[in-house]
C-alpha cells in the first residue's frame, strides 16, 4: 500500500492507493502482436527542456510587485488571475518647482540625491528579482496556475447571443462503446487466458480474465463483478486486444497490467479506478464515468503508478465526479517507481470531474518521474472542484502542450 498526500491550497486529501499488479516492463517481440503500439510522438517534438515555446512564452513578473507568473490564455476554475499592476517609474510633473533660498539648497539637493539612490536601489531588486524569477521558471515545474487551459471557443447565434460551440458529441459515450446492441453472451466464471492468441468472444464474465499468454483478444464481452479487484489482468510475460467489451463492479480497477491496448471499452460503476495505466498500453475511443465509489476511495479514471513507455490515451470520454472520493479523470504519477522515460501521448480527449481533471505529477513524493509527455487537443469540462490541470513534473518531462481548451465558460 502506498500512501499518498495531495495538497491543493489549504486542502489536504490523503488515503491509502493499492498497489498494481508487479509492474515489469515487457517488450515486444515481433511488433505486429495486437497489443504492440507503435510509438506515437509528434515529428516536430523536441527535447529542448521545456514545453513547445508557442505554448510557455510568457509574461513574467515576480511576487515582490504584487503579480504571478502567468500565461497566455490561463483559465482556472480553483483561482482568478489578479490585476496586475505594472512597475512603472514615477510619472513625471510639471509642476512649477518651489523656490528655495541659498541656504537650503544643500538640504534638497540632499534629499534628491538620496530620493534618486532609494529609487535606484528598488531598479536594481526589482531586476535581480526578476533574474531570480527567471532562473526558477527555468528549473523549476509550471506552477498550477500557469498551466494552460484554454477557454472555449466562442460565436454568435441566429439569435445574436454568443455562446460556446465546442462540440462534446464526437467523443465516446454508451452509443459508440460496449457490447455491441444484439450480441448473445454465454455466461461463464473466471477465465485463464493462456494459450497465445487465443480469442475470448461474446461472453458475459463473472469473475476476472487472467492473461499469460501473448497476442489474445477479447472482444464483445461483459466483464463484471462485485467482489474481484480486476476484471482483466495482463501478467508478465501477456499481452491482449480489448475490443467493444463492458466492465463494471471492479474493487480496484476494470483493466490492469502492461502490454495492452483497449478500443471502444465501457467502464462504469468502479468500486475505485477505472483502469490502471501500463507500459505499451493504448486506451483508446473508449467512456469512463458514473462511478459507484467504495468508502474512502480515492478514485482515478485512469491511473498511472508506475514509470512507463510507450503509453498512448487516445479520444477518450472520462467523467469523474466531484466527491472528495474523486481525485481525477486522468492521474500520473510513478509513485511504485522506477522512474519512466515515455512517450506518454494524451490526445484528443474529453476529460471532466475530480479534484483537479488532470495531474501530471512526480511519484513518491519526487523520488520519481516520468518523461515524454504529449498533451495536444483535449477538452476539459469546467467541474473540477479545485482546477483543471495541476503539473508538478519539470519542463523537460514534455515533448509538447498545445490546443488544450475548457469546453464551455466557467459558473
């Protein structure tokens, strides 16, 4: 069990999170087995040490004037981004000088010499201050606030009102993911997928399906329970293709293990996790959401515990809810170690609920981290109860940020 602390301002949630089954890392061996992704990272990512520029150019002034390091487009449900007022030199005037007579002059020309050494010893903090500010920006993790969440995109209706027009019907939902409406199951119990490339079709689950063997598939299944921790687990040494299947019921997680990728899965009614994120998984076009969360949960819709390669969440739908049980739609976090170089791509999806939506943070309290993050193109529905995004791993854990946007205005 490893126990976890998150603190978000003067909140602190903490709960015990158990562990995933024995993380070990497992290659492919002839790349065409169902679950062997190829690596998905942009042409034009670059390890430069930090976020693409187009995205982290910022505006940067420091707390000792009464601002924040900020960003362009910054949108948060958890703060509001203060007025800054800007340091300025004091405004000239043309007010008439007094007259002074001969024998004060020396007291003036005292007082404007040490008024001009005051004002230039506040140039000289203010700019070693924003040296100081500069240097931390460089080596430290964007602070929450600085991450960006872009606002929706805005027109105008036949009515003349503007309105958001982000359009949340082309990701996943019950429609598109699922057994497939008419598909006959055949009950069974436990299954013990052993054989390689054995194919697991149209059964309705009780229990967990085990996988040892290389290169199965298990399509258009119903997979539930209300007392196993998993409903497929890939062991070491496994690997399997999940199509249209339905999981609910899980105590700790619908899917889990490495060597997996998952298309068009319904996850619903988790006792804790949704799925728990591996190296050489893929989550793709699949709907996570309505949790039925055990007491003291401290619930993911996908969760990462280790460090990983070759990680790929693809056009997803992951709705959590907002109970201090719900931490996060999407949680990354190598708290089980080691530390993980990627890629880790998240694109193009719709994420919603939870403390704060997204977290991409270090493991064991810094001990470790992940690298090769990819966050392009993904919608944030506005109900987190404290923010959207919190990141605490460093700039060069990136390869690109880009084309992440609320899908509607703030309450």
């Amino acid at each position: 069990m490893t126990a976890i602390a998150l603190v978000f301002g003067v909140h602190a949630w903490s709960a015990s999170r158990t562990s995933a089954p024995v993380a070990e890392s497992y290659s492919c061996v002839t790349g065409d087995e169902p679950a062997c992704l190829p690596p998905t990272v942009a042409s034009s990512a670059k390890t430069t040490g930090s976020v693409v520029a187009s995205v982290l150019s910022s505006v940067m002034t420091t707390p000792s004037n009464g601002a924040m390091v900020t960003l362009p487009g910054l949108r948060s449900s958890s703060s509001h981004v203060a007025t800054v007022t800007k340091a300025s030199h004091p405004r000239k005037t043309t007010a008439a000088k007094p007259r002074v007579t001969k024998h004060k002059r020396t007291s003036v020309t005292s007082t404007s010499a040490a008024r001009r050494a005051s004002q230039a010893r506040k140039k000289a903090a203010a700019a070693a201050a924003h040296a100081r500010a500069a240097r931390r920006l460089r080596a430290r993790p964007a602070p929450a606030s600085s991450v960006p969440v872009m606002p929706a995109r805005v027109t105008t209706s036949a009515s003349g009102a503007s309105i958001n027009v982000t359009d949340t019907s082309s990701w996943p939902s019950d429609a598109t993911t699922g057994v497939p409406e008419g598909t006959v199951l055949r009950k069974v119990g436990t299954i013990q997928a052993d054989t390689p490339g054995q194919i697991i079709d149209s059964v309705d689950v009780t229990g967990t399906i085990n996988v040892t063997a290389r290169g199965v598939v298990i399509r258009n299944c119903r997979i539930h329970s209300n007392k196993d921790p998993y409903g497929i687990l890939v062991y070491q040494g496994g690997s399997a293709r999940i199509e249209d299947c339905e999981f609910y019921g899980q105590q700790e997680a619908a899917i889990a293990g490495n060597s997996w990728a998952a298309f068009r899965v319904n996850v619903h009614s988790q006792r804790s996790d949704g799925v728990k994120l591996g190296s050489n998984c893929a989550l793709i076009d699949s709907f996570i959401h309505d949790f039925t969360l055990a007491p003291g949960s401290h619930a993911d819709g996908g969760q990462m515990q280790t460090g990983v390669h070759n990680l790929t969440v693809r056009h997803n739908t992951i709705l959590m809810g907002t109970s201090k049980s719900d931490n996060a739609a999407l949680m990354f976090s190598p708290d089980l170690g080691p530390s993980g170089t990627g890629p880790v791509t998240v694109t193009d999806n719709l994420l919603g609920g939870g403390g704060i939506t997204l977290r991409i943070v270090d493991g064991n309290n810094g001990r470790y981290h992940q690298s090769g993050y990819s966050v392009r193109g993904n919608r944030f529905v506005p109900n987190a109860i404290y923010q959207e995004v919190r990141v605490n791993e460093p700039l060069k854990a990136f390869l690109g940020w880009t084309d992440n946007r609320l899908t509607g205005p703030h309450n």
